[in-house]
C-alpha cells in the first residue's frame, strides 16, 4: 500500500500541471502583401513595386522612399531596382513582397492587380502569370487595348486568356487608380 500512495501523488500532479498549462497561443501569420505589382521599365533599368502608393508617387516624382539596388539583373539585361516604402527598408529581401514576386517565391492573392510601364505604355493585368509572361515575351499574348484609355491619352494594355472578352472589372481598377 506504501507503493500507491507516492505514485497517486506523482499522477495526480502531473495532471494538476497538465490542466493548469497555458495552451500556446497560435502566433499571428504574417501579412501577405500579394495583391498587387508594380513594375516601370526603362532602357536600363526597371523599378518594381509592391506598394501602390509607392507607385504612384514614383510615376509622378520618379523618387521612391527607397531605392534598393539589386547586385543582378533581369533576363533583359537591365538593372532590378526594388522601390520600397520607408518601413521596408532594414527586410531581408525574402521579406520584400516585389522580391518574392520577381523570384516568382510568393503566391499572388485573388484577386490581383500587376502593371508595367514601358515604352510609354502601360500594361495591365489581373493575373499574376500574364503579367510575368509579358515582362518574359515583350507584349501580352492575348490583349485588348484601349487607345487613348490612359492618363494624357495614353493607350492602354490589358492582359488576357485566350477566350476572354473586355475586362471590365480591370479597366475600373484602372480608372480608379489613375483617372
């Protein structure tokens, strides 16, 4: 009977610390900044984005909170410059949603939103791998362009699937932003 007794207590502990235990608390996952991607291309370089605000403010000031040099160079031969908000400046560049997006390491959200500057033109686009086939090929493969549809007349490239008719709800993003 002197066995029981010491073992009962030792059982009878462990399940007193087991129910008073604080469960972990599932930590918070972090934001996924995918819903959008900028790019403006040049004949040198090309800037990309992963902020719209960023991106605005550049197209009209051609400065960006921060300009980070990449030591590398798209498949076109020109520079890869990250223009980032302030915020963004100490990250790992894993971190930096224009980095993962241009690695091709982040997964874009639904429903996306991608242009590029180029040429005086503007691209646009409303899937993620349209807009990265465009960057690869020079032009869309499958497009509907709006002549004169873009701010100062400028005429502007949508992105399509091969059945797709006029993409409405990506010509109103576009408005929205720009018009």
């Amino acid at each position: 009977m002197s066995f029981l007794k010491p073992v009962s207590f030792a059982l009878l502990a462990a399940a007193v610390s087991a129910c008073s235990s604080q469960v972990p608390v599932a930590s918070k996952a972090p934001v996924l900044n995918n819903e959008d991607w900028y790019q403006v291309r040049t004949e040198t370089q090309v800037f990309v984005f992963d902020d719209y605000q960023v991106f605005k403010n550049f197209l009209s000031t051609e400065k960006a909170p921060v300009l980070r040099k990449l030591e590398e160079k798209d498949p076109a031969g020109q520079e890869v410059i990250l223009a980032l908000r302030a915020e963004d400046q100490g990250k790992p560049l894993e971190q930096i949603a224009a980095y993962q997006f241009l690695k091709v390491a982040l997964v874009p959200a639904h429903p996306f939103y991608g242009e590029v500057r180029q040429e005086g033109r503007i691209y646009v686009f409303k899937r993620y791998g349209d807009m990265r086939d465009m960057v690869q090929l020079g032009e869309p493969i499958f497009r509907y362009t709006d002549i004169g549809g873009g701010p100062d007349g400028v005429s502007v490239t949508y992105g399509l699937q091969k059945e797709e008719g006029r993409p409405d709800a990506t010509i109103a993003q576009f408005k929205k932003n720009h018009m």
